[in-house]
C-alpha cells in the first residue's frame, strides 16, 4: 500500500507540528524523532523534517513522497518494466526509490524502519 506523505522541510519541527497538530492532524510520537515529526490524517499523511539536517533543503521546501509497505525490490521491478529509470538508495531512514516524473520532478517513495530512524536521529543528537 502507498501512502502520499509530503515532505514539509521546516526551521523548527516543535513549532511546525503543534501548528499541523491545531489544524487537525494527529501527531504520531512512535514514528517521529527529534528531526521529524510525522502526522496523519483521514486521508494521508504530513512529514515534518529539521531543514537543517536535510541534506540541502532550505526551510519552505516541499516535496512530494510516497510511503510504502511493498518490497522497494518489486516496486523497482514494477518501474523498469514500464520504462522508468530509478534510483535505489539508503538513507538515513531506511531505503527509498527516487523516479523523475514525466515533468522533470523527482518523487521518492520510501520504506521507513524506524529503528533506522531512531539510530541516525540518537547520532545526530550526539554530535549536536
């Protein structure tokens, strides 16, 4: 299953969601670290990331991302037969795909461990 999890790159993730929180989003605490808040909805999801540990993303950043349940293997395998060319990269989190849409945009689709999660947040708050 996907789920459409848009990517909010903020200055600060406590303020950020106490805001999407007061709009009616339900703050998920067993998914989020310190540098990422996640937050659902009826219908979808809301990630808030630290823009200052983003690997680039300036603050107002938004990008489009998929979650995924599915094998990235299958999904990949899924991409080639139709044509596209993708990317299968780990990341702090885990593992994504990143494909560029048919305008130039690039999408990632994400499996999330969140042990993997828990591990790079606790090494970034020692190094900070």
């Amino acid at each position: 299953m996907l789920t459409i999890l848009p990517i909010r790159y903020v200055s600060d993730v406590d303020a950020s969601r106490r805001f999407y929180a007061g709009l009616g989003l339900s703050f998920q605490p067993e998914l989020s670290v310190n540098v990422w808040a996640q937050l659902s909805a009826d219908a979808g999801a809301l990630g808030i990331h630290d823009a200052a540990v983003s690997k680039g993303r300036p603050a107002g950043t938004v990008e489009l991302n998929l979650a995924t349940d599915e094998r990235l293997e299958d999904l990949a395998e899924r991409l080639a037969r139709t044509g596209y060319d993708y990317e299968l990269c780990e990341e702090d989190f885990g593992r994504s795909i990143r494909v560029t849409d048919p305008d130039g945009v690039t999408i990632q689709i994400q499996e999330i461990n969140i042990d993997t999660v828990r591990t790079s947040a606790a090494s970034l708050d020692a190094k900070g």
